[in-house]
C-alpha cells in the first residue's frame, strides 16, 4: 500500500544501492557485496564479519555517521521487512510510517504472545489509551527532535521499529543491538539510520514506552564503571514513598545510572496495593498480622487495596500480571458470586436459588408492608 509516486530516484534508493553493514568485530561499516536486488535479512546482519579488521572504515562511510548527512540524500530511506508491518499493514500507507511497500514482506500470519493484551499503534476503527500514532510525531517527540518535525517519515520509520519489538516480546529487555540488528535499509543511509536509532532508543525507554514491567534491566559495564567511580558526581535522587509509583520511578533513575533512595513511613511496600488486617488466633491466644488485599472485619471480604484494573488493553499492570504469570479473571456483564468461606466462585444453580430467594423474601416483605 503506497500513496507515493515511483520516481527514478527511489527506485535506485529501495532496491539498487548496495547494502553498509556494520563488522560485529571492529564494528566498523563496510559494504556488503551481495547480487543485485537481493535483500538482506536480520541473520545476515548479525553474523557480518569484516575480511581485514585492520582497515580504516571507508571514509564515505565515516561522513554518514555526521548527523547533518542526511541533508545530501536525494530520497528519504524506508526500511526493508520492517516488524511494524504486522501491525499496520491492513491501516496505514507503509511509506508514510517509513516502510517500503515495495519490500514488505514481514510476515503476519505469526503467533504473538501478547496479542492479547498489547497494542502498540492506534487503529482508526478501534481507540484504545496508551497507544501511539504511527504517522504523526506527538509533541513530546517534536520537541525532543525538531529536526524531524517537517519531515517525519525517517523518524516514524524507526520510531514505529522499536515499539513494535518490544510489544511482540515484552517478557525480555529490549536491547540497542537487537533493534540496530532489524533496521534494513540500502546505501549510506543504513549508516546515519543507526546513529539516528540510539537517540530514539533512549528516548523511548526514557519515556517508559518500552522496557517496562517486571523485566530484568541489565547496566552497560561502561555505565555501570562510571557510575561506581564517580558517586560524587551522579545525581542522588530522593523518593518519598515506596508504592507502586515510587518504586517504579527508582527502578527506572537506577537503570539511567541515578543513586535511588526511597523513604516509606510503614513497615512494608506497596502503598494501596496493599492492606493490613488483624485477627485474633484462639489457639495461640494472639493477635497475628496479615497483609491482605481484603478486610475481614465486618465478618465478610471487603476489599481494600487495589481490587479492580480499569481497562486490559495496553495497562502496564496487566503487562506486569503477565510478565510475572499472574492469572487475573476478566469482568464482564455479568457479576460472579464469591464463597466468603473459601473464596471461590460459586456454582450458578446456587447463585441462581438465591437470587429466587431473595426476589421472593423482598417479594413477602412488600406485600405485608401494603397490607
């Protein structure tokens, strides 16, 4: 699906400049010798090793590292097979999300796992919250790059990239080199694309719209040296309370590099999604702390922590419940009825006799009161 024109120029762009790939030794840029039309895949790129490391990278490969580079480019680069592609291509002109159409053949007959409760991009049939528009920038990211604001489709490309493999796979980090490794684009261009990656990486894990969750969050070794030998001079960041925001907040400065410190009044974490109760043990003849998400004394469970989840689509807490393999049940219209001895849900028969109970008890009571 295009809504382009084809030009000369694009043709020579998409399908005939040869391929720079990147040397996973030296991890200096070379060109890619390959026949003539071929395009690459993600293996390819990951396994590219360099004949001679000791060679200077080429100097045309050196000039496209600068960011002004892109400037000199006849034609906007789009990205070959890109993963957005399962998700868009049934709503969106792919070259005005930074996808070639003439090169698209990701595909979306695969098995996602978080299909069910995760979707990136926003569907014009189907709005839904926390998701992003894959053709328009939002004004957190014009202003974090105004260079992109006239000319998007660059941006968008790579934007559209890295969200995309972070919701198929939101059980694992989303590492720079896995993203780096899926941007398959011809020409010099592949070499400022990359440059240009790192920025919008970080700004998105910045942003929390990826890597998120229960996840482990490895520190580079490079950051993780500097920032032990150099205390002094990272930023101490000072967090009151220790609930679920503030616990996220710390987790995400510590992983920046910050030096967290979280200050909690009680003696346990967790803020409202958690409750304490009290209960009196006629054996021991003692009373024994519990920390419950329900209340028990008005002789039934009154729930008094965070019971309820508001909307399953895209919500980071249903994205933790996952992450963690946390079985949670879906409301619906109709209301089960719990078993306050053993906490279960009860049998509709059951259900179903006391409801015809209770309509004929109110029934009674009516009548006597009229007469």
């Amino acid at each position: 699906m295009s809504r382009c024109f084809p030009t000369p120029r694009f043709f020579v762009q998409d399908q005939l400049l040869p391929y720079w790939l990147e040397c996973s030794k030296c991890h200096k840029f070379r060109k890619y010798d390959s026949e003539p039309m071929k395009v690459i895949s993600t293996s390819d790129i990951e396994k590219f090793v360099c004949s001679d490391c000791d060679l200077p990278e080429d100097r045309l490969a050196t000039d496209a590292r600068h960011p002004n580079w892109i400037l000199s480019a006849a034609v906007a680069p789009l990205l070959h097979n890109s993963p957005s592609i399962y998700y868009l291509r049934d709503h969106y002109y792919l070259d005005e999300v930074g996808v070639s159409p003439a090169v698209a053949n990701f595909p979306t007959d695969i098995t996602v796992p978080s299909s069910s409760f995760m979707a990136p991009f926003h569907i014009p049939e189907e709005p839904m919250a926390f998701c992003v528009r894959p053709d328009v920038m939002e004004y957190d990211e014009m202003k974090r790059f105004p260079q992109y604001s006239a000319e998007p489709i660059i941006y968008l490309g790579l934007r559209n990239l890295v969200i995309t493999l972070w919701n198929m796979n939101p059980f694992e980090y989303l590492s720079f080199d896995r993203c780096k490794n899926h941007v398959i684009s011809r020409g010099l261009c592949r070499v400022w694309q990359i440059q240009e990656l790192k920025k919008i990486y970080d700004y998105l894990n910045v942003k929390s719209i990826v890597n998120i969750g229960l996840i482990n969050v490895p520190t580079p070794v490079e950051t993780r040296t500097k920032f032990l030998n150099s205390l002094q001079r990272s930023p101490n960041v000072l967090i009151i309370g220790a609930g679920i925001s503030g616990l996220a907040a710390a987790r995400q400065l510590r992983a920046l590099g910050s030096k967290v410190t979280i200050l909690e009044a009680k003696d346990v974490l967790g803020g409202r999604m958690q409750a304490r109760f009290h209960r009196f043990d006629r054996v021991l003849g003692v009373f024994l702390n519990f920390i419950l998400q329900d209340d028990l004394k008005l002789g039934i469970p009154v729930g008094c922590g965070a019971q309820l989840i508001t909307g399953m689509m895209n919500n980071p807490i249903v994205v933790m419940c996952h992450q963690a393999n946390i079985a949670y049940r879906p409301l619906h219209r109709e209301c089960a009825m719990m078993d306050s001895g053993t906490g279960k849900v009860l049998d509709h028969k059951v259900c179903a006799m006391n409801l015809i109970s209770t309509i004929f008890s109110n029934f009674f009571r009516v009548a006597m009161f009229l007469m």
